[in-house]
C-alpha cells in the first residue's frame, strides 16, 4: 500500500522545541531521528529515503551505535528533513524561506581600470577562438601526445600543491580540445592514445570536483573517464577510475556502494594484462577503506594486509602507469593508519600517520593537511587534547595553502569534536589561531 503524502517541512512545535534544539546543537542524530519520528511520522525508512541513507544506518544511529560526523551527511539530514541550516552549525540552505522579501541590490561591480579595458578589447572571442581551431593544421605527433601527458603531470603536482579549484577550466579547456581531436580520423595508435589522455582528463576533473565536494559533478566526470578507458579496453585505468569513485562513496557515507565499486576496480585489474603489484596494493587499500567504514574490523585487517604484501612485491622494474607513483611506502603506512582510525583503532592509527607525516613531501600542502588533521582526530581519541591541538595547529597553514574543501571538512570535524573542550587553554588557542588563519571556517559555527 503506497505511503500517504506528507509534508516534506517539519511541525513548528518540533523545531522550537528546546529538546529537539540541544539535540541538534549537538549533533544528537539518534535523538534527533526519535523525535521526527515520534513528532512528525516520518519512520526510520522515510528517514533514510529522505537522507540518502541505508536503513541500517539509521537504525544504527537511533540505538546509539553509530554517529554521523561527515558534513556531507550532515547537510544532507538538513536539506532531506528540512532542519533548518543553523540548527545544525550549517549555512543557511538553498530551501530556507528569505528573512524578508525585499531584494537586496547588488553590489555594482567595479569599473574595469584603462589597463584592464584595453587588455579585454585586444582579445580575441570565444567564436574567433573556435574559428581559428577549425583553420588550424591538426597534424598530431607521438611528441603531440608526450606534450599533453607533460601537462596532466604538471595539473597533478600543481593540484597537491593549490588543489584543484583553479586549475580546473584549463584541465575542461584541454579535455575538450582532446576530445575535439578524436572526432577526426586518426591511426589507431594515435586515436588509442588520444583516448587515454582524455580519459586522465576526465579523471582529473572529476577529481577536482570530488574535492570541492561536488560530488555530481565528480560522478559525472569520473563516469565519463571510465566510459574513455573502456574505449580503448585499459582496463588498469577503469580500474583506477573505480577506486576514486570508491573513495568518493565513502566520503559520502555510502560504504555499500564503496566496496562495490573498490570490488568492480580490483576484478578489471586482475583481468588486464600487466598489473602491477603496486596497484593491487593501492587497490587493497581502497577496499581497507571501505570495509573500516562498514565497520567491519576483521576484513579491514584481512585488506590491509593484504596491500602490504602486494607492496612487498613492487619491483624497480616494474611497468607502473604514471597514475599510481603516489602510492609510495609513505602513503601505504598513512593509508594504514587512517584505515585503523576509521576503526576507532587510534593507538594504532597515531604512531603510523604520525611517522607518514613526517616523511611527506613538504610541497604536498593538501596531503600535509589532511593527514595532520587524521593525526590530531587520532590523538584528541586517545585523550591527548595538548598534543592533537598543536597537532592541528601545525596544520593550518598547509591547509589554508590549498583551495580545498575536502581539507576544509576535516577541519571542521576536528573542531566540532574539541566541543567538550572548548574552556581549555589548549584549545582556546587553537580556535584563536583558526580564526586568524581560516576565519571562514568557523564564521558559521557557534561559539560557547
């Protein structure tokens, strides 16, 4: 029998209530569930439709074992239950009705200075721009490909280093003039080698938007990329291409769909010819990930080692696509520890992370971040609120290097979880040197 329609919008008597207010100052999903349940009839099932969520999962967090901490997750209980936005510390949501009905002007912008006039007129136009394409001679080369391979390792670099969200209309530009090239006949080597790159284009892309938290967006690239590689059957990069898209499943708190597609990945690179040990360790991983984020302790450990032996057996020799250099011996033990983190394993996650860290690359600000702020979660776990704040404030500078919201969100969990702390000098510092390094960061949060 189909479900009765129902308001999508919360009673008003639940939303002013001072329960149903501290549950969600705290971030008390499990009372907070009760009491949409209870209040508005809206049944674990309809809660888990509504979020984007398993019914196992809420039914998880409503007896207690299980909390929600990834903001994704938590905008999405927002927007599918219709909390509004500051009630939970979030921004105010797109849904919200406007404090008042009058349109603020706008700003008027800036009129451009003579230098900026003059340099905008002696510019060509997109459709000259176009023109000009079509005209030109597109003769391609084996050194016309080793060109565009060049650029997309210098995009890698550049987006560890910056992150991705300004590098990423010349990488669509590229992507389009590659897939513009492959409307035209080419020699097979040629046109195989023309789809692999936009396949790595696509990838990338899709990456930047994973990282801005733009997770259709991601989607919808990193399909794509996949749908390139299958073209020309490297089934090594299919491979690779799932186990972003896994990755991204867990940040999504989607662990079903994670090990899903991290299982798809590891059986298209155990049927390629060539394989190397490295990708199956990174692979393996990927699948550590999932399984920690299920929960499910026994498998994470049966994954983990089995990356580290597929590890042992890397060979200088050994025929690795460029893609998978990253994943050197640093990564693989930070990989571990975070593995083991996810667990709530954090004696064993801190001294891993903590020797990664200081053997990584001082130029991979995002990298640096992200693993200092899993450092100062695993300690702050572990009950040492000096070292995880100190942890976290060597930190920010990297973090605020980067244009990252993935980074972004870290910190943002590391701050809410230093909540019960808030009055300790320690931490008062921390916030201190958070608002003059990255004010936006808490400019929506409340303060004790």
């Amino acid at each position: 029998m189909p479900e009765p329609p129902r308001s999508k919008e919360l009673p008003v008597s639940l939303l002013t209530d001072p329960v149903m207010i501290g549950a969600c100052q705290v971030r008390d999903f499990g009372r907070v569930f009760q009491l949409v349940t209870a209040r508005a009839g809206i049944y674990p099932s309809m809660i888990a439709r509504r979020c984007d969520l398993t019914p196992s999962r809420v039914g998880e967090v409503i007896a207690g074992r299980r909390q929600l901490l990834h903001m994704d997750v938590i905008e999405r209980i927002s927007d599918g239950l219709r909390i509004p936005g500051h009630m939970l510390g979030l921004a105010r949501r797109s849904w919200e009705t406007p404090r008042n009905l009058t349109v603020t002007p706008r700003e008027l912008p800036e009129e451009p200075t003579p230098a900026e006039a003059q340099l905008a007129a002696g510019l060509p136009g997109a459709d000259v721009d176009s023109i000009l394409a079509l005209a030109a001679e597109r003769d391609l080369s084996p050194s016309t490909l080793d060109a565009l391979h060049s650029s997309i390792a210098d995009y890698w670099r550049r987006d560890d280093e910056h992150g991705g969200e300004t590098l990423r209309p010349a990488v669509v530009g590229q992507l389009r003039y590659v897939v513009d090239l492959l409307k035209e006949q080419r020699p097979a080597p040629m046109r195989d080698g023309l789809h692999s790159i936009a396949a790595e284009l696509a990838r990338l892309t899709g990456w930047t938007y994973f990282d801005a938290r733009q997770y259709r967006q991601a989607r919808a690239y990193f399909t794509e990329a996949l749908g390139l590689a299958k073209a020309v059957n490297d089934r090594q990069f299919m491979a690779n291409v799932l186990a972003c898209m896994s990755l991204q499943a867990t940040y999504q708190d989607k662990p079903g769909d994670a090990l899903a597609l991290v299982t798809a990945a590891q059986d298209q690179a155990r049927s390629a010819v060539g394989t190397t040990p490295r990708v199956l360790a990174m692979l393996a991983m990927r699948e550590a990930f999932a399984h920690a984020t299920l929960g499910n302790h026994s498998a994470t450990h049966g994954a983990i080692s089995e990356a580290h032996a597929y590890f042992g057996r890397i060979s200088s020799g050994d025929p690795d696509p460029a893609w998978v250099a990253y994943f050197d011996e640093p990564k693989l033990i930070v990989d571990t520890g975070i593995a083991h983190g996810r667990l709530g394993e954090a004696a064993l996650a801190e001294p891993l992370i903590s020797d990664a860290l200081r053997r990584e690359h001082e130029t991979n600000h995002r990298g640096r971040a992200f693993h200092a702020f899993w450092l100062a979660r695993t300690q702050l776990q572990r009950g040492k609120l000096d070292e995880a704040c100190h942890t976290a404030m060597d930190a920010l500078a990297p973090a605020a290097a980067v244009s990252s919201q993935r980074v972004a969100g870290h910190l943002r969990e590391f701050y809410e979880q230093l909540e019960p702390y808030r009055r300790e000098p320690v931490a008062m510092a921390f916030e201190s040197r958070l608002r003059e390094t990255l004010p936006r960061q808490v400019s929506g949060t409340t303060r004790p």
